[in-house]
C-alpha cells in the first residue's frame, strides 16, 4: 500500500515536469536566438543550438538598454516598497481597528483591482499635469502606487485577520498606542506579507508598458519600452531583440530564483486565504 502511494507521488510529478518544460521553451528560444548571429536567424531553425557563442548580442542590447533600466530599477523600489507599507498600514486598520464605514471602505478600495488600465487613461493624464508630475518618474511612481493598494491592502487584511486579537488587547491593556502595537508587535510578524507584496508589486511595476509609455517622456521611459522601441521599422536584429528581451526579463527571473521560497511562504502563511 506504502509502496502505490509512493508511485502515485511521482505520477504527479509527470503533468508537472511536462508543464514546466511547456513553460521554458520560450525563454529557451528566446536565450538560444540571443546568442545567434544575425545570418542563423530562420523560423526552420528556431530550435537549433548557435553555430557558435556570440556575446556581442547581449553587449549592443545592453547598451542600448542601460539608461532604461536604470529608469525601472528608479521607479521600481520606491513603487514597491510604497504601495506595501500602505497596504499594511491599511490591512492593519480594516482588520483590527474596525470603525464605521470600514466595511464599505475596503470594497471599494478592492473595486479598484478591477479597474482597467485603459479605462483610466485620460483622466490619468490630465491628473498628472494638473498637479505637475506628468512626464516624470513621479509620476509613474503614483501611479504604480495607487494601483498596487487594492492588492497589497488585501493581503495584509487578510494575514492580520488571522491574528488573535488577545495579542493586541494586552498590549492596549499595557498601555501601547495603535501605532505602537503596529510598529511593535504586527510588523515583525509581518515578514511573509511583506514578501508576498513586495514581490509582486516589483514584477507588476517592472512589466509595464502602457501606463510608462503614456505618463512619461522618452528620457525617463523604462526598459519595457525601450524594449519595444529596439525593433526597426524595416528590417528587426531578432538576436539582438532576444537578447533584449532576455535582459529585460532577467531581473524578476532572478527576483523568484532566489527569493520564490519566500513567496510561497508568505501565501502558505495566509497572506493570500480568504
């Protein structure tokens, strides 16, 4: 009996291994064209292994990318790290401090999830030039920001929910302020949420394209549209826009490489339940 539920285990593992590697063919083609040069570039020989292993692919993307990135990785954290204290500080309140209207706040604060992109757009702009941000990197910043709440807001509500509120009447019994027991007691369990958030505020921020194009001007464009801006208009370098595309996507592949555990830990720990 031990023994079939052992094989029915690794049966498991089947559908898995296939979807995985469904998963990696694109980046695989993606990092073999990079490497390619320019004459090897054929939908018939999409598969196959370079001739041989030419960097200079990767070296002209990167120069034509370099001052983009450092536009996202600008524009990035602060978005990040932003919209997850405000989305703790709220989960915070609407979870233990409840108060009339918060019941209908937090919808409504959730109804903004499902706003889409395009239907904000106008008045997005003439928001950002009435107060003078539009252009800018601020301007994107505040714009990530109010649009990771909902999300952040969400998760930390419901990881705080599943603490027991004895815990925070004894230290309101102790005397502690609302501040205080936030900043003492649920910040430093709030480790798997802020990884939860941070993560993915990061790779929704650095993934966008639309609001980057229509909020800022071309000197402070992230790497996603200079991405899109590397194609010709005739003839497209598909090595060099491989390789592109592949340092574009680099840093959120390395961001879950190495700290994917963290994110599954934070779900696992109720950062996401419902």
């Amino acid at each position: 009996m031990k023994k079939f539920r052992l094989r029915k285990k690794h049966l498991l593992y089947i559908p898995l291994v296939f979807l995985a590697i469904i998963w990696l063919l694109p980046l695989y083609v993606m990092v073999v064209t990079g490497f390619k040069g320019f004459e090897e570039i054929s939908l018939k020989t999409m598969w196959n292994l370079p001739a041989s292993i030419q960097f200079d692919n990767y070296l002209e993307a990167f120069g034509k990318l370099a001052p983009n990135l450092w536009n996202s990785i600008n524009m990035v954290i602060p978005a990040a790290i932003i919209s997850s204290i405000l989305g703790s500080l709220n989960g915070y309140l609407l979870s233990k401090w409840k108060f009339k209207g918060s019941d209908i706040i937090f919808p409504l604060i959730l109804f903004g999830m499902f706003i889409p992109y395009q239907a904000i757009l106008i008045p997005l702009v003439q928001f950002m030039k009435a107060v003078d941000l539009y252009g800018g990197l601020p301007g994107l910043v505040l714009t990530h920001v109010i649009y990771g709440i909902p999300i952040t807001t969400l998760t930390f509500r419901n990881y705080y929910a599943s603490i027991s509120n004895e815990l925070l009447e004894a230290a309101s019994v102790d005397g502690s302020s609302m501040l205080r027991t936030y900043w003492s007691i649920l910040l430093p369990i709030s480790i798997p949420s802020f990884a939860v958030v941070l993560i993915w505020q990061f790779t929704q921020a650095w993934n966008d394209f639309l609001f980057a194009v229509v909020v800022t001007k071309p000197e402070f464009w992230p790497i996603t549209v200079a991405l899109n801006n590397m194609a010709g208009s005739q003839i497209i370098a598909w090595n060099v826009q491989m390789a592109g595309a592949f340092i574009t996507a680099l840093p959120t592949l390395l961001l879950y490489l190495f700290l994917g555990r963290y994110f599954l830990r934070g779900m696992m720990a109720g950062a996401l339940k419902e």
